[in-house]
C-alpha cells in the first residue's frame, strides 16, 4: 500500500509545483498592476483642489513612497517573524477588511477644501484618510509573495528576484494603460469600482498561493527554511543611497516636465513608467541592456544635460523632453543596475526590499518636500545628475582607470554649481508649493518681467528706449496690452453693459496688469491660489500695477473651482480666466463642469472670457467643443504677433469669449473675432476626460 501512496504523494506535489509559477506571477502581477493603477486614479481626483498644480503629484509620490516603505516593513515582519501558514492568515484577514470598510476609494468627509497654508501636510492626511489603507494591504504583497515562493521547493525558489522583473512589468502596464485606455473610457467612481473588484480577485489570488506554499502538510511549518546571511551595515547603507538618487530625480524630472504642458496623468506616468520599467530590466537574469553600456552612456548624457543648461539651449519642447526622461533613465539604470549586482540572498529579500524602500522615501521627501523649503530655485535637479554620477561602481577609487570618470565627476559638479550660482545671481526668485517664480530685468534693463517655468507671466516697463526712467500709470504688457486679445474681450462686454462692468472676477494674478485694465466705479475681485503670487504683484518695489491702478484689491485665495463658487449665482458680469503654470492651463478650468460653474456665476448677459495661449496644445476646438454641449457659443481671436510687438513686450494671446446664445458680443464682431460654428469633431472635456495627447498632437500639427 506505500508505494501506491507515496505514487499519489508525488502527483499531488507534482501539480502543487506545476501551479506554484503562474499562480504566483499572476498573483503578483495582478497586486502590481492595482498597486500602481490606483495612483494616477486617485491623483487625478484629487487635482483640481489644488488648482492642478504639478506639486500635487510630487506629493502623491512621496505618499505612495511612504506606504510602500510601511507595507515592506509589514511584509518583513510577516516573513521574520511568523511562518507561511500564519503570515497567511494575519495579511488575508487584513485584506478582507479593507475590501469590506475601504473600498471602492474616493475621498474622505472633510477634505473638501485645502488650507490656504500647510498644503503639503494637508495633501498627505488626505491621501492617508482615503487610500491609506488599501495601498498599504496591496504595497506588501510583492516582497511577501516572493519570499513565499522562496520557500515552495520550486525549482527557481532559489532566486526569486526574477519575479520583482514580473512585478514591474505589472507596475509598467498600468501606467501606461491609465492615460491610453482606463482614463478616455471610464468616468472616475467606474474606475473606482473596477479597482475594488481587482481587490477582491487579488485576495483570492494570494490565498491560492498562500494555500501552494503551505500545501497539504497540516504542521504548519514551512516547506524550506532559508538560512540568513550576515549584511553589513554599509551595505545596507549603499542600497539606500542607491535607492535615493533616481526616486529623487523622479520626482524632480515629473514636476520639471508637467510644469509647462499640463499636469495631468500622462505625464505623470511616463517618467514613472521608465523609472519602473528600468527594474524590469536590471532584474532580469540576462538584462537586455548591459551595465556597461549605461555607464558609458551616463557620461556623455551629463555632459549633454550640463552643456544644455549652463548655455541656456533651446531644444524645443520634445528635444528637451527627450532630454530630461534620458537623464532619468539612464541615471536610473546605472543606481538600480548596482542595486541588482549588490542584492543579496532570498532569505534577506524583504530586508533589500525594505532599505530599498527606505531610499525611496528619502529621495522623495528630499525632492518634493524639502527642496522647497531649501532652495528658491529647482537646484534640487542638477544636484541629483551629480549624485547619479556618484552612484557608478567604484567612484571613491582613484585608480588610473578612473581618473577619466573622476574627471567628468568634477565636471559635473562644477557645472552644476555654476548653473545654481548664476540661477540665484541673476533673477529675484521666490518659491512656493506650486514653483519656482523669477523676477528679472531683461532688454538691458528697459523691462522686469516674471515667470514661472520656462512662460513670462507678465512685464513691466522701467525705462524708455532712450533709457530714461517710466513715470506714471504703468502700461499693462505681454498678453494684456491695450489693442490685444484680453483687453478688447474685456471692452466688449464692457461696451454691452453700457461703459461700465459691475462686477468682475479675475481667475490668475501674474504681476497684476489686469489691475489696469479697470475702471473707476468697477468691482473687480482677484482670485489666486498662490499667495507668494499676491505678495510679489502687490510689492511696489517689484511690480506697481497694483499700487498704482488698483491700491486696495479684493483677493480670495485658493482653487478658483472651489472659491468662486462662493460668489452668489447671477451677480457676475465678467469672468476672466488666466490662471496658468508656466505655460500650462490647469485642465480642470476648461472642462464642462468649470464652464457650467461660470455661466450659473454670471448674469444673463455676461460672458467669460479664457486665456488660452499654449506653445504645446491647440485648445481653442477643445473651448468650443466644451462650450458647444453646455449649450454656449463661442467666439475666437486668434493672435497677430509682429516682430514691433515683440520688441515692446507685446504678446498677442489666444482668446476664446463663451456666452449664452444670442447674447451680443459688442464690439467683437469688428474687431477680428469669429463665432464658432458647431462644436467641431472634438469630444468635449470634463473632470473624467481630457484628451492631453490630442491636444499636443493638433498644435505640432499647426506648428
């Protein structure tokens, strides 16, 4: 009778080991799909309280970092301290009763409204209050599942790494189905409920290989002991800094590269998606791309990034955006190829995972939280190229071989040192939550302008061509002079109320040139939601549109979306909206839900009027389109620069003017404008839909 038994022993093992591999990678790949679908999702439904700001998701990163850290050291506790069978039953119970208390995620009561201070603090209790919970649950499962396969007997158990490769293939896919596929076709609360199932599969998915790794034995002891092997603390160290570098330079290249088109999940998700996707190959057990060829590589890409900003180098905004992701990438390839020659055995896997983690962490506190507060420039991101040098194998060696290195080491660092010195030198720079604002003179001293990113926001004249100095009224510029778009909007529903507008809001300071565009006896209140805005448009010693047109302006400080529905409905009879960062629009001002709030604002005879100038999306179809399924009409000016313009700081802006049908549009008709007719084939934007990539790819194609 034994040898039938032992027979049927060995089958029954023999399909528990069949199933032990594609039950663990689609486990595992399941939980790092969620884990990382659920981070675009959310973010983008936090974005509009913060007026669309690229610092919001520098904070969801940090956040997201942070749960992560928390649910690795989970997972390490569970593996050190408990065996297979109880680790299991402790993380499913946990799972079980976020799936029935935490799930499908939105966001908590009483986070409705941000503070007008402390937004980093106030980000982060939110992010803890709503997806605390299941991201920590689903951020364990990967180092936990693999030190459960470590000790299944299987014949790769040995070497588990290659399933973190599969994990981050998952973690890769998300991320770029989100802004392709899951974004365009579901509304958010869909989105939400899709997750909540995938919750539900994926706990059915770990008990399944909770249940292969434990096997039919009832003793509950583990099929494989692994013996732990000692690692120094400098080691452990090395991992650390190695994990700190790239996570910080993520976040430094995302906000870098959102600031200027728009902050929104596409371009979120790329640089994430080539962060993630360079573990995909360094933990590969032949990676595709060889160490060595990234080493090289790193060298000359420094030497590109450096040459391109000490000199100033325009490359147009895909030059410099394949720029910016190669230095991440390559940076990243050569931190975690270390990481990948310097992990240790499995039985120390949750601990590598875990001072990994940690790296992470840092690195993104470093960039997001404490850069702000350290520097009023973005220094934070050529210090981190500088650090990624540091990251090579070998760097403190002073060998022969490695003088070249050294050499281009010290390069680096001169370089970056002199880019920050002639950043602080050169312009008045204050930094808050949403950027890095610049206060210049420009044409030899004729001009002082602001910006933010790589757009003038605004200027103002302190001397004449003959370099004598300006007096008087100051004379609004860049987008805002008399005879442009914005000011002949602003005179037409002027002209329509009979000379005079009652009540105005104007959504965007700047330097505060639309100050001048008002009239005595007229009401005009300014809505901001940076203070360090307010503060520079109101000091004399910096702009004097204010002071001098407007001496004691009404503010109201905080998200527009948010604030002006505080405004009574029907008591408006303008509404301007020129809110931008750097060169990006926030989406969430132009969707159907933000026109819907603006026409219940206005009366019935007024109008809206958007600033939509953009150098990387044509958006004036995008206005009409929205318009048109509110029911609106909407007229156009499109902009006739002349090189005489431009030498006096004359921009002439892209304008869209939304009204209610048959309202007349003054003196528009005379002045160049043209109504809308249809809504176009564009497919109107809301708070779940905005088509950035269709955006990008209409202006390259009027460009």
């Amino acid at each position: 009778m034994e040898a039938p038994v032992m027979q049927g022993r060995a089958g029954i093992e023999a399909r528990r080991l069949g199933a032990v591999l594609p039950v663990y990678a689609c486990t595992i790949f399941l939980s790092a799909f969620l884990l990382f679908g659920i981070q675009p999702m959310f973010t983008k439904l936090v974005l509009p309280k913060l007026g669309g700001s690229p610092a919001v998701w520098s904070t969801a990163m940090v956040f997201f970092q942070a749960m992560l850290l928390a649910g690795y050291a989970y997972a390490h506790w569970l593996v050190s301290r408990f065996s297979v069978r109880r680790a299991a039953l402790i993380h499913i119970t946990v799972m079980a009763v976020v799936l029935g208390t935490s799930l499908p995620i939105g966001i908590t009561a009483g986070f409705e409204r941000p503070p007008q201070q402390g937004e980093f603090a106030w980000l982060l209790l939110l992010f803890t209050a709503s997806v605390g919970l299941p991201f920590f649950a689903v951020a364990a499962n990967g180092p936990l599942l693999q030190a459960w396969f470590a000790r299944t007997g299987h014949a790769h158990a040995r070497d588990p790494y290659f399933l973190y490769a599969a994990s981050n293939i998952g973690s890769f896919l998300a991320l770029l189905a989100y802004p392709l596929a899951v974004e365009p076709a579901l509304r958010l609360a869909t989105q939400a409920s899709a997750w909540a199932w995938g919750f539900g599969l994926l706990l059915a998915g770990i008990t399944a290989c909770a249940g292969l790794s434990i096997g039919p034995s009832a003793s509950g002891r583990d099929k494989v002991t692994l013996v732990a092997e000692p690692v120094p603390t400098s080691r452990k160290l090395h991992w650390l800094f190695l994990a700190f570098v790239p996570s910080g330079l993520l976040v430094a290249v995302t906000a870098h590269i959102s600031t200027d088109v728009a902050a929104g999940p596409l371009l979120w998700v790329a640089p994430l998606a080539l962060f993630l996707l360079t573990f995909v190959i360094v933990f590969q057990r032949k990676p595709l791309l060889r160490h060595g060829w990234m080493l090289n590589t790193q060298l000359l890409l420094v030497l590109c990034y450096m040459a391109a900003m000490v000199f100033n180098l325009r490359l147009g905004w895909g030059g410099e955006l394949v720029l910016h992701l190669s230095v991440l990438f390559i940076t990243a390839m050569v931190a975690h190829g270390e990481l990948a020659r310097l992990r240790p055995s499995a039985a120390e896997l949750t601990g590598f995972y875990l001072w990994m983690s940690l790296g992470g962490v840092l690195g993104g506190v470093f960039a997001a939280l404490l850069a702000p507060l350290l520097f009023n420039s973005v220094a934070e991101y050529p210090l981190l190229v500088v650090a990624g040098m540091l990251c090579r194998p070998g760097f403190t060696s002073v060998r022969p071989s490695r003088l070249q290195g050294a050499a281009l080491i010290g390069l680096a660092i001169t370089g970056s040192g002199a880019l920050i010195a002639r950043e602080a030198s050169r312009t008045d720079m204050v930094r808050s939550f949403f950027g890095v604002h610049r206060i210049a003179e420009m044409q030899d001293g004729r001009f002082r302008v602001l910006s933010h990113g790589s757009t003038i926001h605004g200027a103002q004249r302190l001397r004449q061509d003959d370099g004598t100095p300006v007096s008087g009224r100051p004379e609004p510029l860049t987008y805002y002079f008399t005879g442009g778009g914005i000011a002949d909007g602003i005179d037409s529903v002027r002209q329509v109320k009979g000379g005079t507008l009652a009540a105005v809001a104007a959504i965007g300071v700047g330097t505060g040139s639309l100050a001048c565009q008002a009239r005595a006896g007229e009401d005009w209140r300014f809505y901001e939601i940076d203070p360090a805005v307010i503060r520079i448009a109101t000091d004399p010693a910096r702009f004097s549109f204010f002071s001098a047109c407007a001496p004691a302006p009404t503010f109201v400080i905080g998200d527009a979306r948010l604030t002006l529905g505080d405004a009574r409905d029907g008591s408006l009879d303008l509404i301007v909206v020129d809110a931008f960062s750097s060169d990006a629009i926030p989406v969430h001002l132009l969707t159907g839900e933000a026109l819907a709030l603006y026409i219940r604002k206005l009366k019935p005879d007024g109008a809206v009027l958007l600033h939509i100038s953009n150098r990387n999306m044509e958006l004036a179809s995008v206005v009409t389109a929205t318009a048109a399924a509110q029911g609106l009409a909407t007229w156009l000016n499109t902009p006739v620069r002349t090189a005489e313009d431009l030498r006096a700081m004359k921009t002439a802006p892209e304008v869209a003017l939304v009204l209610r049908p048959g309202v007349d549009p003054g003196l528009i008709i005379r002045q160049g404008w043209r109504e809308q007719v249809g809504p176009g084939s564009i497919r109107p934007w809301n708070d779940d839909y905005a088509d950035i990539v269709g955006a990008i790819w209409r202006r390259l194609a009027l460009n």
